[in-house]
C-alpha cells in the first residue's frame, strides 16, 4: 500500500475513535511502530487533533471526532462535479444559502491551471435549459435543518387562506420552478403539500409537540396517497406521449407498458380535476383518456371553453 493511501484509509480508521493506541495502527495497517510514529507526525500536521495520554496506560485521544479525511479525484470525477454544479446554476433559491456559481468558483480556484482550462472549455460547449424559479424562497434552510434534526416547523401558509400551523416535514422538493414540501400537520395530523413560496414565515418550533419517525412519516404519506387520490385514471400515450411523460409528471402518475403500448395512470382527487385536465392537455394529440368518462367530459368542456 502506498503512503499516500495508507495515511487516508487511518484517517478515516480514526475517524469514529475516541481514544487508540499505537498497537491499534501497527495491528490493523501491518506497520511498525516506527512506522506509525512517523504516520502519526504526518496526521498531526493535516489536521488530526489528538493529544498523548501519559502513563503505563496511555494512548492518545482525539480532540475532536469530527475529522474530514482529505479525498483526492480524477480529471473525469472533477468535470462530473462541475458539471453538476453547472445544472445548479438556475436556482436561485437553495436549502443550503449558497450559490451554486459560488461555489464552482471556490472549487475552481483550487484546481491547477490546465484543469481549470479544461473546466472552462467545458462550460462553455455544455448548456442547461431549466426552469428558473417563479419566486426565491427565504429560509429553505430551516426546512432542510427540521428534516435532518426531525424538528418541527411554525409557518403561515397564506397559498389558500392565511393560516398558521405547526408542521413536521418529511421531503422537499423542487419541480417546474416551485420548491414544494411534504409534511404532516402536529396539530390535525393531516398530510399536505405546501408551496414553500407561499410561506411568509418558517422557524422551527420550541413547544411541546409530539413528533413522528422517518417510518412513520411514510406510512403517513402512503395512507394519504392511496386515500386522497382516491379516482383512477388511465390515458394511453404513444412514444412521444411517453417522453413526455418521463420529462414531466407528478407523485400521483406512474408509466405503465403492456403489450407494446405506454399508459400514463393514477389516481387524483375530485377537488384536482381541473388540474388534472390542464396537465393533459399539455399532451396535444399524443395521449388519449380511457377512463374515467367524467375525467373525459371535463376534458372535452375544457377545450369547448377554449374555443368558445
């Protein structure tokens, strides 16, 4: 094993110890004492903060088990980052408060040049046609933080009526412009979608509140789904019908292929047929509906009314 190699596979070896002995690196890397003496020199001065424990018993501790193990990447795993980062680049609203432009600037600025150049010739032959945001978002970053601590959340809702309420939120999502978020409300226990522009205020909430597990909150949405959209549909859908589908669908929408042709099905609520009708419509001539017929008839009204 190489040096380099070895001196990153003990950090990460480290990484979820308190406290270790010298035996500890020559037993489990097959090196000297001499060896991980020197390992250890060389650790200390890339960052790993450990202090040596006197006495016939000692060993050393670590100051601070947080450690983040230098990684190194190839020319190729370098472009596929930065080409990730160049899909970002429209969003202006992210859960991290970050730009990403920002971002690809300080990565940049640590590569040698000639992969700079490249990164640059690569940009400028590759272009991303995405939807911008219909609005920025504040604060997204507190609804990423109560996912991740399994906090709860006090917004004021205003996309329907004005209304506070107390929310655990399960996903967040972004889709067409709009970042959505799935969540339970602590007080009703009803699921729901918000538009997470639509809410003028998010912190997390300090009250007494019983709160629901990661399982839970899936049951939770599982429940809502298969009751809520409680009306089938099915449209068949030819190739072009189907690519549009994989470009643009919704959770309630599934593709499904039998006996060579594509169906675009699921289930939707009574109170989403309008909708539902408009996002068929953005189909033209490529999906037809076979059920239900009162899904249809709204269909046929709608573009009466168009052309009325």
């Amino acid at each position: 094993m190489k040096k380099a190699e070895r001196l990153n596979q003990e950090l990460f070896y480290l990484n979820n110890k308190r406290r270790f002995h010298l035996e500890d690196l020559t037993i489990e890397f097959n090196i000297s004492k001499r060896t991980a003496l020197r390992d250890l020199d060389e650790l200390s001065e890339i960052g790993l903060p450990y202090y040596t424990d006197a006495g016939r018993y000692g060993g050393y501790t670590l100051l601070n088990q947080t450690l983040l193990p230098p990684v190194t990447f190839n020319v190729q795993e370098v472009q596929a980052i930065f080409f990730a980062l160049s899909g970002m680049k429209g969003l202006s609203s992210n859960p991290f408060e970050k730009s990403f432009p920002q971002i690809q600037k300080k990565l940049l600025e640590t590569l040698p040049r000639k992969q700079q150049q490249g990164i640059d010739s690569m940009a400028s032959a590759v272009y991303f046609y995405s939807t911008a945001p219909v609005k920025s978002v504040a604060n997204l970053d507190i609804v990423m933080q109560s996912i991740l601590n399994e906090q709860a959340l006090l917004i004021t809702d205003t996309q329907h009526v004005v209304r506070k309420s107390i929310i655990q939120v399960f996903e967040l999502f972004y889709r067409n412009g709009i970042w959505f978020c799935s969540a339970v409300d602590l007080v009703t226990h009803k699921w729901g979608t918000y538009r997470c522009d639509k809410l003028t205020e998010i912190s997390l909430y300090d009250g007494q509140v019983e709160l629901f597990s990661n399982a839970e909150l899936q049951q939770l949405q599982d429940k809502y789904e298969a009751t809520y959209h409680n009306i089938q549909f099915r449209c068949v859908v030819n190739k072009a019908g189907r690519d549009h589908f994989l470009r643009d669908h919704y959770p309630n929408m599934r593709l499904v292929e039998e006996n060579d042709k594509a169906y675009v099905c699921g289930g939707y609520n009574i109170t989403e047929e309008t909708y539902m009708v408009e996002y068929l419509l953005s189909y033209g001539k490529n999906m037809k509906i076979e059920y239900p017929e009162s899904l249809a008839k709204k269909y046929r009204d709608y573009l009466t009314g168009l052309l009325e």
